[in-house]
C-alpha cells in the first residue's frame, strides 16, 4: 500500500507527453522490508495527478532509488521505448539495480530484468542515482552509490555501469566518482561528468569528477557549489539548447539535516567552466534528493524530497 515517508525522487516526460513520478514509499523507516516505489501520473494536457500505485512489488526486498528514463534513441518508435530502473534495500544478493522497459508509455512493462555481467565488477550498493545517459559512443551509462574507497581514500563514492548493447549485457567502468549520489551527464567533447553527490567535498565546495576515458579513472575539482549532507542529492541534466541545467540545496554550513538554507538552479554553457546561479523562491526551503527533466516542449520539471506543502 501506500506509507507515510516518500523520497528519492524521479521524475520523466514520456513520449505522448505524460510525466511519471516516482518516489520510494515505506509504512515506517527507510529500508524497511515492506518499502515499495509509489509511482504516479499526470497525463498530458492536465494539472492534476492519478492516484498513486506501488510498482514494482517485491515481497520484503524494500525497493529504493527509482530513476525513470526516455530513450530517445527509440523516439521514431511508436510509444518509443521507456526505461524504469530500481534498486533493493534488503534483497539478499541484489545487484547494482534492476529495470523494465515499456513501449507504450508506461501502461504495460516488460519483466523485471536483472544487469548481465560477464566481466567479474567492483563493490556497490543497489541504489541508483537520478541521471541514465547515452554516452558519444552510443551506450547506456547509469550510476549507483558504492562502498569502499577511491584512489584518494574517500569513502564517499559512487560506480558507473555501462551497456553497449541496449541493457542486453552490462559492465563495470571501473572507476569511482567523488561522491554519493554522483549525478551525471557528457560534456561536448566526449569527457564524462560527475557532480558532486553528498557527504563529500574539496576545500569546502561540491566535487565534479571528470573521467576522459567513459568512467575508468576520474580526475577530481571542485565546482562553485555548496557540499551536500544527508537528505540531498543534486541533478544536473542537458537542456535542449545545449546548456547544462544543475538543481540542489544551499549548505553553506555543510550540516546534516538542516534542509533550511533554500535551494538554487544553475546553468552553464560552458560544460560546467562556470555558472549563472539562481535562488529559487524563499519558501521552499529544500529540494532534497532532487530530480530535473525537460520536456520537447522546453518546460522543466524537478521532483523534490524533504519539501513541505
């Protein structure tokens, strides 16, 4: 059923137009067995949203980090081809995530479908983030949180996976981003950018790992934005002019859970070289773990978490 704390936002634009949302929806704590994604609707045209459903259902695997995506690579396809991805808090041997994919703007879903590895992969955790990419290669890169370290013994980290083959098989870049819930997106020139995540930061600002070699090996700067604590995760997303769009919270304290300092969107036309930042309105106070898209139609969605109504 429906529960009473919802996070980890995902937002998308289908093809006929609809948005779909999800967020992660327990009855009690985060992670609790019983934790399900609610998913939700608001079909072209309208301004209110159906009634939300949990999808998918695993019993007792506690389903987390839903990330809903619009493959436009399929977009001359009639429904074109929609990518729903999850991960598990508690599922016993749960890979790095799961997906199905729709044909028909999310009425219908294929079965869930577990990654393929043929290659042995690093450590995870089953958690994606908010961003699914094709890279100038053509393939589907997607990232999750991680554990262990990097090369710089930074314990806040996430992983990049890769499908050269439209999610038939999948691999390990290797590498290891600068922080948890690492959002990302390709610069023009082919470099692979990570920004920021939480719970990490270099002299007192948000971590941009660049990788020029698809996610192998990572070089690390800071970016002119605040670090993030717990309950927030930055978005970043390319617009349809070509501009990079980023969305997060204001920390000038780097404190946990304080979620008081307002949010801000920033764009860039320079691959992330610098910024024109804007606060967005006083009373909102937190966008949380956040999640932008933008529609055909030039609109820009993001889907909030930690917010009030």
């Amino acid at each position: 059923g429906l529960g009473i704390n919802y996070h980890n936002s995902a937002i998308q634009v289908l093809p006929n137009g609809d948005l779909l949302a999800a967020f992660y929806n327990t009855p009690d704590l985060e992670d609790d067995p019983d934790q399900t994604v609610m998913v939700m609707r608001r079909r072209a045209g309208t301004n209110d949203w159906d009634m939300p459903e949990p999808f998918p259902i695993f019993a007792d695997a506690g389903l987390a980090g839903p990330v809903i995506w619009n493959d436009l690579k399929f977009q001359s396809q009639p429904g074109g081809r929609v990518w729903f991805f999850w991960g598990f808090a508690r599922l016993i041997g749960a890979p790095p995530f799961a997906f199905a994919t729709s044909s028909n703007n999310g009425v219908t879903w294929s079965a869930a479908h577990f990654p393929v590895f043929p290659q042995p992969i690093g450590r995870y955790v089953s958690q994606p983030i908010n961003s699914v990419v094709r890279g100038p290669d053509g393939a589907i890169y997607i990232p999750t949180d991680s554990t262990g370290r990097d090369s710089d013994g930074n314990g806040s980290i996430s992983a990049v996976w890769k499908s050269d083959d439209d999610g038939r098989t999948w691999s390990d870049t290797g590498g290891r981003t600068a922080g948890r819930h690492t959002t990302i997106v390709f610069a023009h020139n082919g470099d692979l950018l990570g920004f920021g995540g939480k719970n990490s930061n270099i002299d007192g600002r948000m971590p941009l790992a660049t990788s020029h070699d698809d996610g192998k090996t990572w070089t690390k700067s800071k970016l002119p934005f605040d670090p993030l604590a717990s309950g927030e995760r930055p978005s970043v997303i390319r617009l349809l002019d070509g501009k990079l769009f980023f969305v997060a919270d204001f920390n000038p304290k780097n404190q946990k859970h304080i979620h008081k300092d307002g949010p801000y969107v920033a764009l860039s036309s320079d691959d992330g070289k610098t910024w024109t930042i804007k606060r967005l309105p006083s009373n909102i106070l937190t966008v949380g773990y956040t999640t932008a898209t933008q529609g055909p139609d030039g609109i820009i969605h993001i889907a909030t978490t930690k917010n009030t109504v």
